[in-house]
C-alpha cells in the first residue's frame, strides 16, 4: 500500500539553492525513495515567473514520487497542511548593509511567515530555516509560534558540519563515510566552532573505530581546518561569484532526512535548536544553537560530550554573539 502523501514548502523556489533542491526532492533523496511528495514552492510575485520555469522542469522530469506541485506567493495557501517547511528565502544581505539591518529587514519576513505557518500548517509540521541570518530567523519565527512545538524549528548548522567533515576527509584521504561525530558548535557565522575532540574514523569495512583526533596535527587544526570551515562561504564566493547552492541544498536534505528517518546509532550531527535551561554545554537559554544532536522517532536529543575547557570557552563566545543578535532582533 502506497504512503500518504507528504507536503513539502519551499520559500524562495526560484533561488539558486532551491533549483538544486527541488528535484532531489521529487526523486526521493531527502524523505525516502517510496514516499509520494506534494511540493509547495512559494515566492515573492516578482519572482513566480522563474519559479514557474522550474515548476515546469519538475513535470518534465516526470519523477514517480511527484504528486503534484503548487506554486504561489500565498503564505496562507503555502503553507496549509505542509508537513514540512524548509525556508530559503530571507531578505539577503548587501554591500554596506549593518548586521543590525539585516535582522530588522529579516525580522519583518520570520513574523510573518511564523504566523501563517502557525495558523495553516499541520501541528506537527517540522520547520528548517536555511535563509541568513538563520539561527535568529529561527528564533523570531518561533516566537509566533502557539500551535506547533517551538521544538519542531530548526536552524541550519549541517552545511557547516558537512564542510567540516569534509576537511578531515581529505585531510586523511578517505572517503566522508568513514569520518563520524565531527561538528560544529553555535551561530552560523564567523564565530562557529569546529569540533574533532570526539570524532571517529573508520576502518574501509566501517566496522571498526578510532579516534580522529590523534591522527590530525594540532597546527593543522587550528590554523588550517578551523580558518576554513569558518571562511568556507566566503571562499566559495570569491572563487565562484556565487554563494553556495549545491553543497547548502544538499545539507538542507542531509538535516531533513535524518529528522525523518532518524541518525544512525552512535552518529551525532550538527542541528541548530532552540536551547533550554540545563543543557549540557550550560549555552543560555532562548538562542538557535547549534548542538551535537541524535535524532530518533522525529526527536532531536542533544548528546552530552566530554570538551575540554579551550573548546567550552570558544562555545561561549558564539553564545554571546547570538545573544546580541536575539537581542537585536526581538526588541
């Protein structure tokens, strides 16, 4: 018996990220390759013209696990019985623009959205917000929130854990499928904290184990895989003229699909949630933090490690930054 169809929104379907996520996303890559998809993708007017373009290449894939589409500029119609919201779209950041601005701009956009995904959208819809600055666009979208958990948002810290995986890989030439429980900690932004202290490799029938940590020199770590998770976007915007898309849709899908189908035992990744008070890491409550989490039955759980005192101190200095930013946003 086929699955009931799942409703996915995307904002911002015409963007360059979302032209690399949408057919990933009918061909079954993010929720599984038996689920039927309904794909909501909503933009601004100006842009539906674009996003009708894409909309007519996904019919002429003639992916099986395509339901149906819908496009619109109707957050209300958008947003109605999505199970899941995946939000690219945010108002971008230009030259001369103050951080401080670009909350406010975003501010405007999160409220709004917040309050029609609250009002049309399923209660048990889970919410991914990919557009910068994500993790305080989290938090403003999730003080509009009454009818769906506050725990059902998430902020977007696995394109940053994916680039740090991917370094380590390299680093010591193998695949990415044998780098385990290496992330990143806190905001989005310059102030992220890549983490090896409790990664693993595994042997080339991944069976076995060892710590990672010992295999890479310490100078390397801080003075190259460090400085290069931090500036990888930057990197790629002045080798490229364009931000990431390919690598942040395929984070979006590597976040969502393990938020469906649950992380493997034993695997922790990075996942941006809105923090509580007597969390392990002691990170204030109210900010979009991104933890080392497991997620298991569509729960995310932080799991406690054991850091040393070097990296907590660096942990609280992405804390601060996201207080700030709260603070900026909220008031």
């Amino acid at each position: 018996m086929p699955k009931p169809v799942v409703r996915v929104c995307i904002s911002g379907a015409a963007g360059q990220i979302c032209y690399s996520v949408l057919f990933r996303i009918a061909a079954g890559d993010m929720l599984g390759y038996d689920q039927p998809v309904h794909i909501v993708m909503l933009e601004v007017p100006a842009a539906l013209k674009a996003a009708e373009g894409v909309a007519m290449e996904l019919v002429d894939c003639a992916f099986p696990l395509l339901s149906g589409f819908t496009l619109t500029a109707d957050n209300a119609e958008a947003f109605k019985d999505a199970d899941y919201c995946l939000l690219f779209g945010a108002f971008p950041r230009k030259a001369g623009m103050e951080r401080a601005e670009l909350l406010s701009k975003n501010k405007g956009i999160f409220q709004v959205q917040g309050d029609a995904i609250n009002k049309h959208a399923k209660p048990t819809c889970r919410i991914l917000v990919i557009g910068n600055p994500a993790n305080t666009n989290a938090l403003v979208l999730s003080t509009q929130l009454t009818n769906i958990p506050k725990t059902n948002v998430t902020a977007m810290s696995r394109l940053d854990h994916n680039r740090a995986v991917g370094q380590v890989a390299a680093k010591l030439g193998v695949r990415t499928n044998r780098i385990s429980n290496v992330w990143v900690a806190g905001n989005h932004s310059n102030t992220m904290v890549p983490i090896v202290e409790c990664g693993v490799i595994y042997d080339e029938d991944l069976k076995n184990k060892q710590p990672v940590k010992p295999m890479l020199p310490a100078e390397w770590v801080k003075g190259e895989f460090v400085p290069c998770v931090r500036g990888r976007g930057t990197a790629v915007i002045e080798a490229r003229g364009h931000s990431s898309s390919a690598s942040a849709a395929n984070a979006a899908i590597d976040h969502i699909r393990d938020w469906h189908m649950g992380t493997k035992p034993g695997v922790f990744v990075s996942c941006s949630l809105l923090t509580e008070e007597g969390n392990p890491y002691g990170i204030a409550p109210g900010i979009f933090y991104s933890m080392p989490c497991s997620c298991v039955d569509g729960k995310w759980q932080i799991v406690k490690l054991d850091l040393p005192k070097e990296v907590l101190d660096e942990m609280k200095a992405s804390e601060a930054e996201l207080m700030k930013e709260a603070k900026d946003a909220l008031q």
